[in-house]
C-alpha cells in the first residue's frame, strides 16, 4: 500500500486547522460581542492574561471535536483530507475508536503546547493577546507536524496506533 505523501498530509492538516481557526475565531468573536460566558467564564470580565488560557482551551476542544465529528460520526475523513485525497482506512473504524485515539493524541499534544509556550518568551512583546497569539501559532506548527510526520511514516500517530486505525490514500480503499 502507498503511503500518504507528506506534502499532502501538511496540507490537508493546514487546510483542517485554518477552518477550525475560522470557525473558532468566529464563535469565539460572536462569544465576546454578546457577552456569553465561555467555559464557564464571563468572557467580558476576562483581560488578556486570563482570556488566552480559556480561548486556548476552548480552541483545544473545538478543535478534538471538529476532527472526531468529521472522522468518526460522518465519514472517515475530515474536510483537509479529503481534499488531498488521504483518510481513515475503514478498518477498525468506529466511532469510539476515533474518538479515543484523538483523546490520546490531545494527551501528548499538550507537550507540544508546553514547550511552545515556553519558547515564546523569546518573542515576548509585552502585550498578552499577540504573545498568546504567537505562542497558539508554535502550537498549531507542532500539531500539523506531529500529525503529518506520524502519519507519512507510520501512517498513524500514536493514539491511532493504539487504536489499530490507519491513514492511507484514498485510490486504497477502491
């Protein structure tokens, strides 16, 4: 079986995580506008040192479930893959799987997240919300690697690994 090609696996996740950030800038600016409370949090009484971490964390949710409704409720690939041509092979999959192999990878991912708010501090500017932007950036980097490396190599990340689900070229599934 051909591997995804790893080109392909980097667009399909920037394509994947530029409509999540869209979509959840989107949400999150309807959020701040009205006044609705996010997470629990009033959105208008948070400032920037505060704002980042629940905007991050509701990005963080939004951005499991974007994947997990796309792969494992309505069809096997999300809207990034399957315009590159590359998705979940269909064995093994149900949706439970999907689901628990994206919960294990958002297990590792924070890591990704650590270090890269780590880093930033090189970049600081003073300013929170373009320091939080800068470091949610380094993480989207890290996600779209992690993913695209795992999948052209192994064609899996570890959660679908652990999950026995795979990544191939659509042409495979015929």
């Amino acid at each position: 079986m051909k591997r995804a090609k790893f080109w392909g696996l980097v667009g399909a996740y920037s394509l994947d995580f530029f409509v999540i950030f869209v979509v959840g800038a989107s949400l999150l600016s309807h959020l701040t506008f009205s006044g609705s409370s996010l997470l629990g949090f009033q959105v208008e009484q948070l400032d920037g040192d505060r704002l980042i971490p629940v905007l991050d964390l509701f990005l963080y949710i939004f951005c499991l479930l974007y994947f997990f409704i796309f792969e494992g409720i309505i069809g096997n690939a999300s809207p990034g893959k399957m315009a590159t041509g590359i998705c979940l092979s269909k064995n093994n999959l149900v949706w439970w799987r999907v689901l628990i192999s994206y919960l294990i990878d958002a297990a590792i991912l924070p890591l990704s997240f650590f270090i890269a708010l780590n880093t930033q501090n090189m970049w600081t500017s003073g300013d929170a919300v373009a320091d939080g932007m800068t470091g949610f950036f380094i993480s989207l980097a890290g996600c779209i690697f992690y993913f695209s490396i795992c999948e052209r190599f192994f064609r899996k990340s570890f959660g679908k690994k652990l999950m026995g689900l795979q990544v191939v070229r659509k042409e495979e599934i015929k």
